[in-house]
C-alpha cells in the first residue's frame, strides 16, 4: 500500500493568498483526521471525519479554515486568506476501519509525510 | 483543562535505557499511545496502553498507571537510529458526543550519542 499521500510537500505563499492542502487516505480507512504541528502547539487536532462525514471540527482555529471530503479517496484542507501564523507542518492522518469499537487499534492513526506550510 | 506532561529533551549513550514519562489530565480516557518522530518525517505509532501494566514490543516497552495518571515509555539497547522525538497521547472523550480524538503531549526530543 502507498500509504497516506499528501501534496504538496513544501508550499510557499504570501499572506491574504489561498492554500489548499490535499490528502489521500490509505485505500480502504474510514477515519481521516487532520493536523498541525508547531513548535509552540505541538501536534493539534483540526478536524476529523467518518465516512467523509466531518464528525469534530472543535479544532479548526477559525473561519478561514475549512476541510472538505467530497469522497473515500480525498480530503482537503483550505486557508482563505492565509496568515503568517498559519505557518506550520500540516499532517493528515487515517485509520483502519471497524476499529473504532476495538480499544485498542483505535489509537494506530497512519500519518501522511506532511505538508510544510510557510505564509510570508 | 486537558494536559499531557513530558520532558522537552532527554540524552542518553548508546546501548543505554532510557526512560520517557508522561502525565495526563483530561475530561476523558481511553487509553495512552506513544509515537516517535524524526527529524522531518511524520509520527509513527510504536505502542498502546488501555489497562495498566506494562507492554513490551522488541526494545521498547510501555506502561500505564491509570490511578496516577501516568505512563512511561522504555527505551533499551538504544541505538543511534531511536534520536527522534516521542510523544504520549490520551485517547479523549470527543466533542458533542463523537467517538473521540487523540490528544498529542509536546514531545521528548531524545538525543542518542555514540
């Protein structure tokens, strides 16, 4: 299996610009999660659905944020307008499906390489 | 408030053991997992405890005390290639009553020198 794919790797942008960060879950996995990593936060939750269904977007910071999963396959994650201090390494993240019930294998998340966002 | 609490840095030799604490508060509990990550790569899952006790995969080993809301991660035998940094995470109580989600600690940056 490929694994989580996402692009692009690197992504430099000006302030007030749009971003859209995509995501390809591994064929087959139910949850997709998303996330952001600084060094001040650590690694923060944003959103995550079931089913391509958003279950928790508590984490999404603001209303320039937006995640969308029109199907199994695809996920993305938007900044409109972005701003310097959405700079960050934006991970997405999936899970196997039918272990959400099993305690344990829950917490196993796949996560993709990243996306290494930079707004100027 | 929700918190996972782990030392920002630790080094050690290699062929030594090291040990890796982490304490939680959070609204809810499922269980604590460790991830390691390198230096620009993604988290990786190493290891998951529901129930108290301890729980041991090749050279890495986990424990759990849910009394004290406590659990370390066991490195032995260290090896260069463990220089990565280590987080805890709680499997918490989800928002509006959803299955919920892992929250991550800050992360132990771990140095292995020769």
């Amino acid at each position: 299996d490929a694994g989580v794919i996402q692009s692009p790797r690197h992504e430099v942008t000006e302030m007030g610009q749009e971003v859209t960060l995509r995501c390809k879950p591994i064929s087959g996995h139910d949850y997709l999660f998303w996330y952001r990593q600084t060094m001040m936060r650590g690694l923060e939750l944003l959103i995550y659905f079931n089913n391509n269904v958003p279950i928790d977007d508590s984490g999404m910071p603001e209303d320039r944020f937006s995640a969308k999963m029109p199907n199994a396959s695809f996920s993305t994650l938007k900044i409109q307008p972005s701003e310097p201090r959405d700079s960050a390494v934006y991970f997405c993240a999936s899970i196997k499906p039918g272990t959400i019930e099993a305690l344990g294998a829950y917490n196993e998340q796949f996560f993709g390489p990243g996306t290494r966002l930079t707004v100027l | 408030g929700q918190s996972l609490e782990q030392p920002s840095e630790v080094t050690a030799v290699e062929g030594a053991i090291v040990q890796i604490n982490c304490t939680y508060q959070t609204s809810g509990f499922y269980g604590l997992s460790w991830y390691q990550q390198h230096d620009g790569g993604a988290p990786t899952f190493l290891s998951y405890n529901a129930l108290d006790g301890l729980e041991e995969t090749g050279r890495f080993s986990s424990f759990l005390s849910r009394s004290d809301s406590y659990g370390y991660l066991l490195l032995q035998e260290l090896q260069m290639k463990d220089s990565a940094s280590y987080f805890c995470a709680v499997r918490d109580y989800g928002y509006g009553g959803s299955q919920g989600n892992l929250i991550f600690g800050k992360g132990t940056k771990l140095s292995v020198k020769p």
